[in-house]
C-alpha cells in the first residue's frame, strides 16, 4: 500500500511492515487496543500494520477489530480438543455411531449431484457424508463464535500464532470482498465455519459456488458446502481409487516398534503377516501404493493400515482420530459392517498426566519433540524407543500406568 497512507494510519513512530524489533510499537487508531489484556493488546498493535500491509482495507480493518477482546472460553477450548483429550476408542464410538450411520446413508441416498461430485473431484460420497456430519452433524451445529474474535485470540494466545493470524487475515479479506458479513462468520472455537467447518484460507483457496446462486455459501448451501469439500480434499491430493483405510490383523510376536513408520506396498506388509480382516484383498490401485501401519489402542485394539488417502483427511484435522473416525464413519455409511477387532477399555489421561510424561520422556533423552500436552506422533514415537529400550511392548501407547513408570524413573535418574 502506498507508504504515506500507511504512516498516517498507524502513526509516524510506526514500524513499516516486515520490520520487527526495532523503534516504538505502531500506534493504533482508536477505539483498538483497548481490551484490558496486555499481551493481546501488544499482540494487536503488531499485528495491524501486518494486516495492512497483506492487503485487508485500512477501514475493513478499523471497523472489525474495534472494541476486540479475547475469549478465553476459545483458548480453553483449543487446549481441550476431543481428538486430543478423549481415549481414541471413546473418540470412534461416538464418532461411528448408529444413528450418524443411518443419518449418513440417508443422505447419500438424498443428495443425487454427489455422483457429480464424485466423478469431478474424485472424492467419493460417503467420504463427503462423513465430513459433513462429522463436522456440523450434517448442518445442523455449525458453531456460534464469532470468527473475528476466535482467529484473534487464538493468534494473540500465539501457540499456533502464524496459522491464525493467517486465517483472521483471510477473514478480514472475505468480509472486504462481500462473500460474507461479520455476522455470518459465526463458527466453531476452532475458528471453522460453515456446514464443512472451513477455515478462512481454505475458503479463500477452495470454496465453489456448486448450487450457482453466484455465492460461496458454506453455511446456507449444502451443495456448497459439501462440493467444497470435495474441492479441498482434491486439491490436498485426494486418489480417486484408492482406500482410506483397511482394517488388518498382525501375527503372534509382531514387532510394534514399525507402528507410524515405513509406508511400504501391502505386499511387503504381507510378506510380514499383516493381513486384511476381511477376504476381499487388495485392489490393483491398492496395491499399487503405500500404506502405513497404525494402532491407535495399542497392541490390545485394532489394527489399520492406512493409505495416502487418510493423510488427505487430515488437512480437515491433522490427527490420527480424527481421519480415522472419517474413514471408519464413511465405510459404514458405504455399507461395510465396522471394526471387527473389539476396542479395548481405555482410560483417559488428565492433561497434567500428558505433559509429564513428555517431560519424563525428555528427561530421560527420548525427545518427544517437545511439551504440550498432545499425544501426537513425536510422542508415541519417543515412547516406542522407551518402550523397546526397556524391553517392554514398544507400540507407543500412553496408558496411566506408564506414565507413572515414566515419572517415577526420570525422579530417580
């Protein structure tokens, strides 16, 4: 933008955009800055000139973020999400229940263009089903927050800051283009909006006008909104004749210690006993990939290889439940009967429980990558060489138990 403008906007002491550290913080118009919490307000007047200077309009801007505050309710939220806090089997349970099942077929049957979504995009309906019910229970819960506020708080809370401040940009830009008013932008804590739960940026990058009203209405067009997503997963590389997922068993003795590892042909996973539960085999396209091993349960719970196509459904939500509970959801909805293995009883971990034993895993030099409190896969890999340095079941599963062994051995180190 042009340099005078920008100078008369956020005062003459300002930092120029791209330049920090150094000279007195910008000068924000007023009515911004003012929320009574330091540190978001610090946050705020650096991230305006950055705003301006990616392009959202000076008035856009002013009028949207005047009178912000933090929610506090979003930052408790964001630490307290089902994929990261429930037990996986609790999590699919509820994920791949009969009544979204039934629901789900229902609406496959009722939506007749999803053959047409399929044959462009690739995706097939049931996948699409999943998401959408899933994400807002097929439209009917799509979130109250405002996004505005969400995005920005979770920025200025700055554990994930240059993701939202990304995506509130983008919000900003798709109030300014008119796709959306503010009061539209409602959501979820998560800042996803709509019937597909779309951040900003993938609005920006993928949303399609499907029904050809002339909008992109993730919120009053279910045509839009699942045709989007078919149009997100695409892009994020989706296969159109491959698997998701297939449930497998493994041999007496297997090694654990493979678990989130190699991605290997299903022949190579044959040659090493893991074979599909069901007689159907693999199709040419699956065999023709990859596909990695994973027991979200551990060693007592099933066992699933997975394919490109399950790491594509994560760009909706980066974890291993999430996209499993997708998959799982959307072969039921296809007609298959479900899991055979039986989910083991599972007890869930308090978030204190899993910080501990991150910080005991790096106590004890198996760098988990570092502490926050999320099971992700640098921690199940960290306890996997604990597990197999202690001679123990290395399947990277975190159960109470463990994380008092884990404790109590990094006190005695």
């Amino acid at each position: 933008m042009n340099r005078r403008l920008f100078m008369a906007l956020t005062g003459a002491g300002a930092i120029w955009p791209g330049i920090r550290g150094c000279g007195a913080q910008p000068t924000l118009p007023e009515g911004l800055g003012n929320s009574g919490d330091a540190a978001f307000d610090t946050w705020l007047a650096d991230f305006y000139p950055r705003a301006l200077a990616n392009g959202v309009p000076a008035e856009v801007l002013t009028r949207e973020l005047a009178g912000l505050v933090p929610n506090p309710a979003v930052v408790a939220a964001d630490r307290n999400q089902p994929e990261i806090a429930r037990p996986v089997s609790s999590y699919i349970k509820g994920t791949v229940s009969d009544a979204r099942v039934v629901t789900g077929k229902a609406k496959r049957t009722e939506l007749t263009w999803l053959a047409e979504v399929h044959e462009r995009y690739g995706v097939p309906g049931e996948v699409l089903i999943a998401i959408w019910g899933l994400e807002s229970a097929f439209g009917a819960v799509m979130g109250n927050a405002d996004i505005i506020q969400t995005d920005a708080t979770l920025a200025a809370d700055g554990r994930r800051r240059a993701l939202f401040e990304e995506n509130l940009i983008a919000a900003l830009k798709i109030i300014a283009s008119g796709d959306a008013t503010r009061a539209q932008m409602k959501g979820s804590n998560a800042g996803a909006f709509g019937q597909t739960q779309f951040s900003p940026v993938d609005f920006l990058r993928t949303a399609v006008d499907a029904d050809g009203d002339g909008k992109r209405d993730l919120w009053g067009s279910t045509r839009d909104a699942v045709t989007s997503s078919a149009a997100h997963l695409s892009k994020a590389g989706w296969k159109k004749s491959e698997s998701w997922q297939r449930e497998v068993t493994l041999p007496e003795g297997f090694d654990y210690s493979v678990v989130e590892g190699p991605r290997q042909s299903p022949a190579l996973w044959l040659a090493a006993g893991v074979r599909p539960t069901d007689s159907a085999g693999w199709t040419p396209d699956d065999a023709a990939s990859t596909a990695q091993l994973i027991t979200p349960s551990g060693a007592a719970g099933p066992a699933f290889l997975i394919f490109p196509n399950h790491f594509t459904i994560r760009v909706y939500n980066n974890s291993t439940s999430y996209a499993l509970g997708v998959g799982l959801l959307a072969s039921r909805i296809a007609g298959d009967p479900g899991v055979i293995k039986p989910w083991p009883q599972e007890t869930g971990l308090s978030a204190a429980e899993r910080t501990g034993a991150q910080e005991a895993l790096t106590k004890l030099g198996f760098d988990p990558g570092g502490v926050d409190g999320i099971i992700g896969v640098g921690t199940r890999a960290a306890l996997r060489r604990w597990q197999q340095a202690r001679g123990l079941t290395a399947d990277g599963y975190l159960t109470p138990d463990l994380v008092k062994r884990l404790q109590a051995e990094a006190v005695a180190l």
